[in-house]
C-alpha cells in the first residue's frame, strides 16, 4: 500500500470509523516509533535486547487484516491492514516486560487502522507493537503496593 486517505484505507479494509474523522485526509506513513491509542509500534532496533522475534512462526497478514488488540470491554479493535504477501506477524512474541502484543515485519507499508483514531501507516520494517503502561497512583509513592497498570481505550 501507498500513501492513501482515510476514505480509500475504509474502502479497502472494509472497516469503518466515526464520523468525526476527516475521510479525505492523508493518513501519514511513519518510520520510527508512534502510537495509536494505548498501542505503541516500536522499531525492533529499539527493543531487540529484550523482544525476541525468532524461534516462532511468523503468520501472514490476511486480506481482511489482523486485530491486534480490542479493549476488555469488547471495544473498537486496533487492527493491522496489509496488501497481499507484504506483511507478516507474530503474536505474543516473548518480552519480559509483559507489554509486547505482536511483531511484524513489513516491505511495503502497512496502516494500523481504529474507529475511534482513525489510521496511520508504518513504513516498511521489523516492529514490535506494545500496549501502553501507567504507574498507577494508588498507594503511596514509596509504597510497594504502587503497580503499572495497562492503558484500555
């Protein structure tokens, strides 16, 4: 896929967004870390020391896409659109951290797309997609009983 607008990605995909997003805009194509929601897409480079990619199958992206992640509540999926033979995945790839979803790698771009955010492009690359964390504020700052908690729109 190339650069394309939100209106042609929705045609294409088959999935849909809300109405306050504008169709005609240009979804941007990025290559370097970014975020959509509470997903972060990290370049493998940046995290290879501790999300490990090998030793799995890889699957290919299917024409109808790949969702990568839906909130617990059963809400707007965040999920991966690819051109055929461009792009493959791998769920759950091992990251201590407990934050990594899937790995893809790509050779084309590839557009992550969400009702609620609309859509944006990942150049071509080896990537590692993690759900966003927070410290939570519970307890005291010096307590132990202080958790990261995941990040759910």
């Amino acid at each position: 896929m190339t650069t394309i607008t939100l209106a042609e990605l929705t045609a294409l995909s088959g999935r849909d967004v809300l109405d306050h997003l504008e169709l005609e805009a240009a979804i941007p194509v990025v290559n370097g870390l970014q975020a959509q929601g509470d997903l972060i897409v990290i370049p493998h480079a940046m995290v290879e020391q501790t999300a490990v990619i090998g030793f799995r199958t890889w699957r290919k992206v299917p024409p109808s896409g790949v969702e990568l992640l839906r909130s617990a509540s059963g809400g707007n999926p965040h999920t991966l659109v690819a051109d055929p033979y461009t792009c493959e995945w791998l769920p759950w790839p091992w990251d201590p951290t407990g934050l990594a979803i899937a790995a893809l790698r790509n050779t084309s771009t590839v557009y992550l797309i969400h009702r609620e955010h609309g859509a944006t492009g990942i150049a071509p690359g080896t990537w590692v997609v993690r759900r966003q964390r927070e410290r939570s504020t519970a307890g005291n700052s010096w307590s132990s009983s202080r958790r990261d908690v995941l990040v759910a729109d």
